[in-house]
C-alpha cells in the first residue's frame, strides 16, 4: 500500500517535472522529452489524484500546462466588447422577444427578422483599420481595454494587413472570433484542456513567432467603431465583410420568426459535431441596425441580441461529499465535490445543487452515482440520481440550519412579490461578522466590475485573510508589502505589480464604487441610477441618515426592496467605518452627465398613464439619451409631467399644484425632434 506521505512527495515530483517539460514545449518550443513519455507523466499525475484526491495548480488536470504572459500593453476599445445573454430553450426565446416587443411597443404578431450566426468557442479581438489598413489587434480584455496583441494577431493569415476597397470605411473596428481547428488542437492537446484554451495561449505568447507557428483562424461577424453609419442590416454587413477579405461562417443565415430559429438551431446542432471547430450556440442579432439602435443596452450585453446554447454534455460520476458555501448575500448553497471526471473537455469535480429545496426533491445523498451537466460556461449541475446504485447505508443528507460559517441563524426570506418563501437559505448575520460572507465581499470589492484590482484575484484575497493580511476591505489599502514579499510564490516582480494595480484602482467612479460594496440588491445598474441621482460622494455618505434613503423611491427602477436592503447597509456601524475609511483611501469620481449637449440637458420628466407606440422603457432611454433625466414621483425637481392615456388624476393635479409643466406626448415627440 502507498502511504499518503510517500504518495504526496511523488505527485509533488510529477508536477514539477510536468511544469518543466510543458514550459519547454509551450513557451520555449523546445520539447525535451517524447510526447509518448509526456503522456505517461501526465496519466500518472491523474491516476494519483484520482486515488487520494490530491490537487495542485499546475497539474494537467487544471487547464493551460503554462501560464500565459501578463505583460501586454492595455489599450481602450472605443466602442465597449460586450457580452451576450444565454437562452437555452424555445420558452427563453420567446422571452427574449416579449421583452424587445414590449420595449419597442410592437404588437405580439410582429415577426423579427434575424441574423443567425453560429457562435464559436474561441477568443474575440477587435481590429482597427485606419485608411484600409490594420492598426492595431486588441484582446477583449475586461470589456473596455484589451491587450495590445497586434503582433500576434497579425500572424494570423485569416486577418488581412491591408484592405483596398472603394466602400471599406475609413476607420473601422472589425470584431471576430480567433480560434484553433479541432485537427490542429489534437497535436497540442497534451497541454490545454480544449481548443479555446489552445487558441488563448497561443494568442498571448510573448513572442509573435511562437503563435505563428500555431495554425489560428479568424472569422469576422462584427464592428465596434465605424465611421460609416449607412449600413442597414447585419446579414447585408456579413456579406460586405466578405467582399472586403474577411472569412464568415458559412453557417450564418437570415431567419425570420422564432419556429424557423429553432429548426434552424436543430439542424446545425446535429451538424456540430462534423465541423472543424467547437461552436456552442447560434447568435441571433436582430438583423436591423435602426432597431439594434432603439434597443440599446443594459449594462454587459445588449438587448437586441441573444446566444441560444447547445444542450449540454453530460456524465455519470459520485458524489464524495456535499459542502455548503456561504456567498456574499449569505445565501448557503450546496456544492457536490464529486469524483473528477471530464464533461466535453474540461474536468470537473464540483457540481452545484442549487439550494436546500434541490436536494430534498431530488433526495440527493453522499455517495449516490449522479448524472451531471455542464453547458458552456455555467457552473456544472447535477440533474440526476442512479437510486439503482445508492449504497444501503445511505443517509438522507441534512441541511444546516446555522450558518456552517459563523453559527448563527438562517432563514428563508419571505417574498412579498410572489407571497412564498425563497427557496434559498440566508445567514442572518450582518456586515462583517460572518468570515465566508467577509472573504466573498472582499472578492467583490476587489472584482473586474467593481475595483478591478488587477492580479488580486479570488485565490490571493483568501489567502490574506486567512493568515490575517485583510478583514475589511480598506485593509487592501494599508497591506503590510514586507510580510508579503516573503510569503512562497511572492517575488519582488509580483509584489510590485500588486502595488501599481492597487495604485490604480484608487480612482473610481461613484457607481462603481456603490457597487463594490456589494450592498444587496444594488447591482450594476442600480448603482448607475443612484450614482446619477447622487451625483457625488457625499450625498452618498450623507444616507446615513435613514431619511434620506426615502428619497431614493424618487428614482424610476429603485423600489422598496431596495430601499430596505440600504436601510440594513446603513444601519450597521461596520458598514459606516467601511465607508468612510474607504473614502480617505479612494479617489471616488463623480457622476459625470453624459450628453451634456443634449437637447433635453438636465430636464426632469416623469410619466403618468399609457403612451402611444412607444414603450415606457424606450421613452426613459429616449429622454435620457438626450440628456434629460425620469423620476417616479412628483417632487420639486421635475420639470414635466408627460400625460399619456388614462392618467393617474391625483398626480396630474399635484403637479398643476407646484407649478409644473404637464404635456402630452406630441409635446414631447416634438421636444425631441
Ligand atoms: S457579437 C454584441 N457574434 O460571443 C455582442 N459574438 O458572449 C457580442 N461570439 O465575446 C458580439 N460568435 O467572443 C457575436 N457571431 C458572433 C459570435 C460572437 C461568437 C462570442 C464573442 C463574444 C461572446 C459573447
């Protein structure tokens, strides 16, 4: 029998070995041993954690076989890359176009005309073409600035250097996809677990060289900037994309009407699998840029455009045991640590089960053999039980009812909008008192969309709390760099580049510093409408004073859930000492008006009663894109009151009261244009 120890030392050995010899091949392209003894090395590293369940960063079982560089200039994109939002069934889509239909006011028979692209897995960059020739190659980085990878990109012979063409714009933004073939991908796949990874690794060498040895392909299917507007239609740009030398998928088509998306859907995933390369969905763009324009964006991805997914892949394996973590709300939920096994090219050895609701219907136990999905970049889940194969001893599994964390109470929150109890369990504790939910809103303070603190990731910010480095997250800002410097994987390189990217998250805009303190239910976008509404810090500050946050209802798409959840934020001292330390540490921006030359600048207006074709929510966009500004209720500071069908009396007459303009909507379509 192996022991532990002995077992321990050798995979240690094996790693370092696989470290080594996978730098060698990947980074230096210089393999030093046989790929038939790479593959042995790499076996043996799995069957030891199979056995003792051993884990290490650097094994093959974890993703890249080397660490990318880091040392990329970053670059803004002039138009932000954003991202789409899932659906994964016909109910989904049907969804999706209820809310675009509702929000362009157009009856329920309307049918949309659509550009259907297959979406490919790979890594998206954008290109700038300056008088027909490239310029510049960005990495979509955190949506906002990329990476300057113009000379990797440039390698790549899909990606033409220069465009002669009468109608190619001026200057342009192409965006597409680059990615690996799958035959291509079977001659590196010693070292990356799927061909994105391959083709992200190959993107981000240092040296151009190396990624030109590697076979990457580009396909073209959108624009960020442009400065020519005259286009109409995506499939009429897809076409023009070709004329100009770009490669499209041949898959894309025209489609109209949600039946013929979801044969369509069928069809090519049936196909997949014949394909080349890795595609896990189909993008449907509404095909008019007019529309497109109208329906705009909420915060990451816009409203005209959607990714139907592939059902996922799945696989049998067991559940080793269930652990409960706590997340930044408190909420608790159930994770299966399950035996490792590999679902469409990525291992997996965590399932989530949802909540406490999930495991009693499904009656899942430790131990019992489980199907688990995976689909695209959602957290795996288990769907099913094998009750064939449970064990005889087996033990209904109970759900705590303190907080595994801190030990104090949980409960399940009653909903007043659906009158039934969640089905998600809470710690009750608030601020900083429970140490899971403490480590997860130092997560969140440090995260992409809120400090974006650049190389402080999940994993660092744990292990500063546990030995002791932050509890709060100003602490972030008074670290003791001495003790880190000296901590194992720490060198002077790492330490400096910690302290430039904490530098540089001191200047913060106020929504994301509103956001980043992960107060519940203020989200990205409400943080946006309280910043606009706050202005500054200050009057932030100042919603100590609970009677202030009452004015907040005043804000169109601020209600009283979540006027409750900043009347618990504010009320807790920890929460006060956060802030205002905060504040002494950051440069915190305030709310900049966009379209200051608006012709509706820093007009106030509110709605009361229906209007006619055109939805509510396109009117607020309407009058905020042109500078002006919606509330909810009628105060002092509003300048119109726009009367549609069937108003409320009592408002129109509060506002004759104070003196304020009240106009209908032909007024109002004439005000803007
Ligand atoms: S359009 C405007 N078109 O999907 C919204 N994206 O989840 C996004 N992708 O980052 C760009 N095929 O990497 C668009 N035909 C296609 C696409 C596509 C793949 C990727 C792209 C993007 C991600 C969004």
């Amino acid at each position: 029998m192996l022991k532990i120890s002995k077992a321990k030392k050798e995979y240690k050995e094996k790693i370092k070995q696989y470290k080594r010899y996978s730098k060698k091949y990947f980074e230096d392209s210089a393999p030093i041993i046989s790929d038939q003894d790479f593959d042995l090395l790499k076996k043996e590293i799995l069957d030891l954690e199979k056995r003792f369940d051993f884990k290490d960063k650097n094994s093959p079982s974890k993703t890249l076989g080397f660490t990318p560089s880091k040392n990329f200039e970053k670059y803004p994109h002039r138009v932000k890359m954003l991202s789409l939002a899932n659906a994964f069934n016909e109910e989904d889509l049907i969804n999706f176009e209820k809310k675009i239909l509702n929000f362009l006011n157009l009856n329920r028979s309307f049918e949309f005309e659509y550009s259907a692209e297959p979406k490919i897995d790979g890594i998206s960059a954008s290109l700038t073409y300056n008088s027909g020739k490239l310029i510049r190659g960005l990495s979509r980085g955190n949506g906002e600035e990329g990476e300057d990878i113009t000379s990797n990109l440039k390698t790549i012979s899909d990606i033409p250097h220069y465009i002669e063409h009468k109608d190619f714009p001026n200057d342009i933004d192409i965006r597409g996809e680059v990615f690996i073939q799958n035959t291509d991908f079977e001659k590196m796949k010693d070292s990356f677990a799927n061909p994105r990874n391959a083709a992200s690794g190959s993107l981000r060498q240092k040296d151009p060289e190396k990624t030109s040895k590697i076979p990457l392909k580009f396909v073209a299917y959108t624009f960020g900037f442009s400065s020519d507007q005259s286009m109409d239609k995506q499939t009429n740009f897809l076409i023009k994309l070709k004329k100009w030398g770009f490669k499209t998928s041949e898959l894309n088509k025209k489609i109209t009407g949600i039946k013929n998306l979801l044969s369509n859907h069928q069809n090519i995933e049936k196909k997949r699998f014949e394909l080349n390369y890795d595609i896990d969905g189909i993008v449907y763009k509404i095909n008019d840029f007019t529309l497109q324009k109208r329906l705009g964006f909420v915060t990451n991805a816009p409203r005209w455009a959607i990714a139907h997914k592939f059902s996922a892949s799945n696989s049998v394996t067991e559940i080793l045991n269930i652990d409960i973590q706590v997340g930044r709300t408190g909420a608790l939920t159930p994770v299966a640590k399950v035996k490792p096994v590999n679902i469409g090219g990525v291992v997996v050895s965590n399932a989530t089960l949802h909540n406490e609701e999930e495991i009693s219907r499904k009656d899942i136990r430790i131990g019992d053999t489980v199907k688990i999905e995976r689909a695209g970049d959602v957290i795996p889940h288990v769907i099913s039980v094998d009750l064939s194969k449970r064990k005889k001893n087996s033990k209904k599994f109970i759900f705590p009812l303190n907080c595994p964390s801190c030990g104090s109470k949980t409960i399940k929150e009653y909903n007043s909008q659906t009158k039934k109890h969640d089905a998600v369990r809470r710690c009750t504790s608030e601020g900083f008192k429970c140490e899971k939910i403490s480590i997860e809103k130092i997560k969140h303070f440090v995260s992409k969309d809120a400090l974006n603190i650049d190389g402080f990731g999940k994993k660092i910010v744990q292990n500063f709390w546990e030995i002791g480095l932050i509890k709060l997250p100003h602490d972030i800002f008074s670290l003791n760099f001495d003790r880190i410097s000296k901590l194992d994987g720490w060198g002077s390189l790492s330490v400096n580049n910690l302290k430039k990217s904490i530098q540089k998250s001191k200047k913060i805009s106020l929504d994301k510093f509103i956001f980043s303190l992960g107060i519940r239910h203020i989200g990205q976008e409400n943080a946006k409408l309280l910043s606009e509404f706050l202005k500054k810090k200050e009057n932030f500050f100042r919603l100590k004073n609970q009677s202030y946050i009452e004015d907040l209802i005043n804000i169109d798409g601020i209600g009283d859930t979540q006027i409750n959840s900043l009347k618990m934020f504010f009320n807790e001292k920890v929460n006060l000492d956060v802030i205002s330390n905060l504040s002494k540490s950051l440069d915190i921006q305030s709310f900049k008006e966009k379209n200051s030359n608006g012709r509706l600048k820093g007009q106030v207006f509110m709605f009361t009663g229906k209007l006619n074709n055109i939805s509510r929510a396109e009117a607020k966009s309407l009058i905020e894109s042109n500078g002006g500004k919606i509330v909810s209720n009628v105060t002092k500071k509003l300048d119109y009151l726009v009367i549609g069908e069937k108003p409320t009396i009592k408002k129109v007459d509060l506002a004759k009261k104070n003196k304020i303009k009240v106009i209908n909507q032909k007024t109002l379509d004439e005000m803007l244009n």
